[in-house]
C-alpha cells in the first residue's frame, strides 16, 4: 500500500454489474494501483452492491436506495473519500494504461495549480491517440474519465443529483470551478477507455433531458445577460437532434423545460458574468509540455 499513489478511484453504478466488475478488475490491475476504491450504487440496487463487496472486499461500497444520479452519486464519492485526488469512472469507463494512476500523481505534484485534469476518452472503434506528456487549458470534461482535487470539488457544493444529467452535469462542475478561478486542464498523458457506443444517447427520455438541462444550467448559474445565448444553445440543441435523426424527445425535452427548473430552483447561484465569459473563451487551444 505504501508505493500507491494517494489517489481514490471511485466509480458510479447502477444495474451493470458485470461492466461494473470489469471496470474495477481493471482499477486494480493497475500499476500501481490507486490506495483507495469507493463504489457509488445507486437507487437500492443492493444485487450490485452485493456482488462488489464479493468480488473486492476492499473496495468501499455506498448505497443510496432512491434514485440520485451519477451527479448526486459522484458528490457522495468525493464527500467519502480519504484522499485529496479523486479519479471518477462510470461503470464501464477504466484506465488505459497501466500507470495511470502514477501519471496522474505526478502531473498533479508537477501543476500544484491545477484543480482538475480530464483525461482523453476513448470509445469503442476509435484510434488510440500517442499518450503524449502536454496540457491545454479547458472549460469542461467527461465524467467518466478525469481527476480532480477533492477539496475544491466539495467547495463548488459538488455535482447537481440529477438521474439523467446529460447536457449540466460537468458542465457545471466546470463553470462553478472557473467562477472560483480555479484552473482545468486536458491532457493525453490520461488516457480513459469508456466501453459503450453511446447508443443510448438517441432514447427519447435521454434526448429530452439532455435538451431540458441545457436550459437547466442557464436557470441555475447564467447571469440574465446570458439568457439569449442560452436559447441559441437550447436551438443548437434541437438542431443537432434533427440532424441526426433524433426526433423522438425532441418536443418533450422543450415541454418540461419550465417544469424541469422550477424543480431545481433550490439549487440556483448564480456565478459571474465574468466566469460564463471566460467559460466561452476556453475552447481548444495549444498543447504545452509540463
């Protein structure tokens, strides 16, 4: 335990429990492996979370009986873990290479600035790019494959509960982190294999959310200066749908809109003009050594 990086791996899960298992073989096959592995099952399935205290008796294991989401799962896994770097993975997302785990210690001693490093994600089909050792700033990431400072997550007040988050989830999490002037960054030296062809995307319930979160994000941390461009992202939204043949939860996902935000006005602080500016600004730029 002594030579393993102080990194908690946590993974989000719900009713895959053989990709669930999968995903934390790989976690442990690791080298080194991270100290510390918590599993977030969600909405009571205890079938799921019986099957990993069997399999990895090590590995913490927190249920939640009803339905919170990977968001509301994710802020339990930070709240729970031991260590300041928390590396999250969906149920069927896992490390590329072996020493993930030591890249992503030493990229974090190296950049003692950085509040958040999302990882390269790979999907099924796709070429592998060169693990190379650069980073870029950005304003966002991929849930299921990047490590984060646990403190700073917490003082953000963590991922919004939502059971489909498509569309706010990260997007959150990054805006509330460049509101407090924190500093993300992408990098290739983390590269992430997420096992799924993102053929789910295309449900009707899905496509709906992803549509009604959009405006979700506006309503809960947009200045009004910025309600206009909101509604050109809920029309590009739309758009891409149409184009891609995703008709089906189209007109739900715009009905439930005021319902959707009335909901989750608990939630609601708003952050500066100046961080949904800066959040805009940091589109792809130049790869720098580190």
């Amino acid at each position: 335990m002594a030579d393993r990086p102080k990194i908690t791996a946590t993974v989000t899960a719900f009713e895959r429990i053989d990709q669930t298992l999968d995903t934390l073989r790989r976690l442990e096959s690791c080298r080194p492996p991270p100290a510390e592995t918590i599993v977030h099952v969600d909405a009571g399935r205890h079938d799921c979370a019986a099957a990993v205290r069997a399999a990895f008796p090590a590995a913490k294991v927190i249920v939640s009986e009803t339905g919170v989401g990977p968001g509301g799962g994710r802020t339990k896994l930070i709240a729970a873990a031991s260590h300041e770097l928390v590396a999250n993975f969906d149920d069927d997302s896992y490390p590329i290479d072996p020493d993930f785990f030591a890249r992503a210690d030493k990229l974090f001693r190296r950049l003692p600035e950085v509040s958040l490093a999302a990882a390269q994600i790979f999907h099924p089909g796709e070429r592998l790019a060169p693990d190379r050792r650069v980073i870029r700033e950005t304003g966002g990431f991929g849930g299921g494959g990047v490590v984060f400072r646990r403190s700073h997550i917490l003082e953000t007040g963590g991922f919004l509960p939502l059971p489909i988050a498509y569309g706010a989830e990260e997007e959150d999490v990054s805006l509330r982190l460049i509101d407090r002037g924190r500093r993300l960054v992408a990098t290739p030296w983390l590269r992430v294999f997420h096992n799924s062809t993102l053929a789910h995307h295309a449900e009707p319930r899905i496509n709906a959310m992803a549509i009604a979160n959009i405006a979700l994000l506006a309503f809960l941390r947009y200045p009004p200066r910025y309600y206009p461009r909101a509604a050109l992202q809920v029309a590009n939204r739309v758009w891409f749908c149409l184009r891609m043949g995703r008709l089906r939860g189209v007109a739900a996902g715009l009905a439930m809109i005021p319902l959707h935000l009335w909901r989750m006005r608990a939630h609601r602080r708003l952050v500066s003009e100046a961080a949904v500016a800066a959040k805009f600004a940091l589109r792809k730029g130049d790869w720098t050594d580190f």
